[in-house]
C-alpha cells in the first residue's frame, strides 16, 4: 500500500565507567514490603513487592558512608515499531509501540 509506511529499529546503547554512589554502611538485612495498586476508582487492581532494607546498619557510630565511584555500567535495549499512514485531505495517523528489555 502506498499510503502505509513502517520503520522497525533497534536500539542499543551501553555505558561505561559512569558515576555512582554506593553504601557501604547498608543494613544486611532485607523484607519485602507489598504495594497495592487502586484502579481510578479506587478498587485493588494488583499488589507490588519491593525489597526494604531494614535492620541496624553493620557500623551502628555511621549513618550513610556514600562511596563515590566511576565504575557503574548501564545497558539499554530496545525495540521501536512505527506504522504512518496517510488518509485523503492532508490526514495523517500515526502509531508508535516503543518496547525496552
């Protein structure tokens, strides 16, 4: 079809040596803690569980001791999936599907 066109890409991208701050007074221990997710009106839809840490820190005379390093790697993949089509009188549609791992 003439009026149709599409574009797949992929996308790639890896960085290295980035900044990062680490803890190195993190507490050892960790629970998870549940997070319900309310639809617009407000019934349960789903639940969320995260990591917490929790616990007394390993050296109980610190609070954070923030470690600043170049040693942080970062990778991005992705997939880009665009359909344009074209109707009479100057209209145009657009459909853009952007899909990460």
């Amino acid at each position: 079809m003439s009026d149709v066109s599409m574009n797949v890409s992929y996308i790639w991208s890896r960085g290295v040596q980035l900044y990062g701050v680490r803890d190195l007074n993190m507490p050892a221990t960790t629970t998870n803690f549940t997070y319900t997710i309310n639809s617009a009106s407000g019934s349960p839809t789903g639940t969320y569980t995260v990591p917490v840490m929790t616990g007394k820190r390993p050296d109980t005379r610190y609070g954070t001791v923030a470690y600043a390093e170049n040693g942080v790697n970062s990778y991005y993949n992705g997939l880009a999936v665009q359909v344009n089509k074209r109707f009479t009188h100057g209209l145009q549609a657009l459909a853009l599907v952007h899909l990460v791992a």
